[in-house]
C-alpha cells in the first residue's frame, strides 16, 4: 500500500464507507535545513504535500519552548528509553520540520502518500530523525526509510502501533492500536482478552487495522463474527483525540469471560 519509490499511483480504498471522522498526520523531522530547501519528494512518488498539510521550519530551541514539543514530557521519556541514541540526534538538531494535515474522510489515501513522500524527501536533505507521535516512534533516517520504503509497499501495519497490556483480571490481557487517525478511523480496543488467545487477538487487531484502513468502518453495537465467540464480539464507538491513551475515538470490544 506505501510504495513510495515510484512514480505517484492512487492509492485507493475499495472498502470505503463515509464517515464524519478525520484523518490526521503528524510528523517531525529533525536535521539541518536551508530556509530554502528543495525537497525532491517526486523522487518518491509525491508531487508535494497535499492540500490540508502544512510544514513549517522551527529552530529546534524555539520549538522546545512549545507545550507539545514531542522531546519533552512523558512521551520525550518513552523516546528516549526507545532509542538513546537517535533521541540525543534529534536533541541536537538546529532544526526541525513539523508537518501536519487535517482531512474529511475520503476514498483514496493519496494524502498520506504524498505526505510520506515528502518525509522521505527530507530524509535525503538533511532530516536525520524522524518522530511519528501518533504511534509513539522515533527513527533515525535510515530506520525510518527500512520501515516506510519497502520494496511493493510497507504494510498498512507499519503506519500503526499495536500494544498488549495485562488486566487487573489475572490470565486477561488488553489489545489496542494507536494511529488509526491517519486513516479516519477509530483505534481499536480489544479487553479481557485469554492470554492463551493474545496472539490470536493481536492478529485480529491487525485484521481491523487492515479493514479500516481500506474504508471499513465499524457501527455503534455491530457484532463482529469471531471464531470462537458465541455471539461475536460487540463494538462499543466512544471517545476522541482528547482521550490520551488513543488521541482518537475507538472501537471497544470486550472479549466474554
């Protein structure tokens, strides 16, 4: 689905459904970078950045002086922890470019490849570290092309996180994604999960990424067949990106004891 090596081809969604949700992307490069820099995104399949995205060059220590400066907080310690080196990079770095875009739902994701497209791009003129915040990532440049710039397309699973917590419930595990904004999409949450099955949830999660992605949607109290699960599994559509532990509304379902 993320080929970005070749000239630009639409990638379409042939599942779409509409909805009132949004997409949302969100990225920082960090590096060294000319107020007029020449980014070579066609080189990657993307005429420039689409409508609805913005990109704006900060200095790096301007740009730790704002609240959501991702190097900071509670996520800066999770990206530090992550990857020490490619965080001490970034800390470095004169510059940074924040690159960030709102959508109505729609039936093509040409704004997230013309979007990554440019991220690569920047890779090659000075960006160094990458930051996806949505899925809570830091990558040095090379990583971040080994994820995204994979020969026929890095997976639709590249582009979100999916995290297994245990419960409260000794032997229940919880199952959640975070970065279904970039597709308009709810997060999906899948609790009291056996841990005998979080491997088999986990790959069921992947499944809903891969649907949503594609335009599926899901609808408040729709059962989902599941094999094994009398009844199916019933989703429960809450929140929004003020929730902190998805920064997105999601799909609730709970596994049956």
């Amino acid at each position: 689905m993320t080929e970005t090596t070749t000239t630009a081809a639409s990638w379409p969604r042939p599942h779409w459904q509409p909805s009132d949700e949004h997409g949302v992307l969100l990225f920082f490069v960090f590096g060294s970078f000319p107020e007029d820099v020449a980014i070579p995104s066609i080189k990657y399949g993307s005429p420039g950045l689409p409508e609805g995205v913005e990109m704006r060059r900060f200095q790096n220590a301007v740009l730790k002086r704002w609240e959501g400066y991702p190097l900071d907080g509670a996520l800066g310690d999770l990206l530090r922890e992550d990857s020490p080196e490619a965080y001490a990079k970034a800390k470095a770095a004169p510059h940074v470019m924040a690159i960030r875009g709102r959508f109505p739902d729609q039936d093509s994701l040409d704004y997230l490849r013309d979007t990554l497209g440019v991220v690569a791009a920047l890779t090659d003129v000075g960006g160094s570290v990458v930051i996806d915040p949505q899925i809570l990532t830091l990558f040095d440049a090379a990583a971040w092309r080994e994820h995204y710039l994979v020969d026929g397309g890095a997976p639709t699973r590249h582009h979100v996180l999916i995290l297994c917590s245990p419960e409260a419930t000794p032997g229940r595990s919880w199952i959640r994604t975070r970065g279904m904004r970039k597709f308009g999409r709810p997060d999906v949450s899948l609790t009291n999960v056996p841990d005998s099955l979080i491997d088999y949830a986990g790959a069921l999660a992947e499944r809903f990424v891969d649907l949503g992605a594609l335009g599926t949607h899901f609808e408040d109290g729709q059962a989902v067949e599941v094999d094994g699960v009398n009844g199916g599994l019933i989703v429960a559509l809450s929140g929004d990106e003020t929730d902190p532990t998805f920064n997105n509304s999601h799909a609730a379902m709970r596994w049956p004891d």
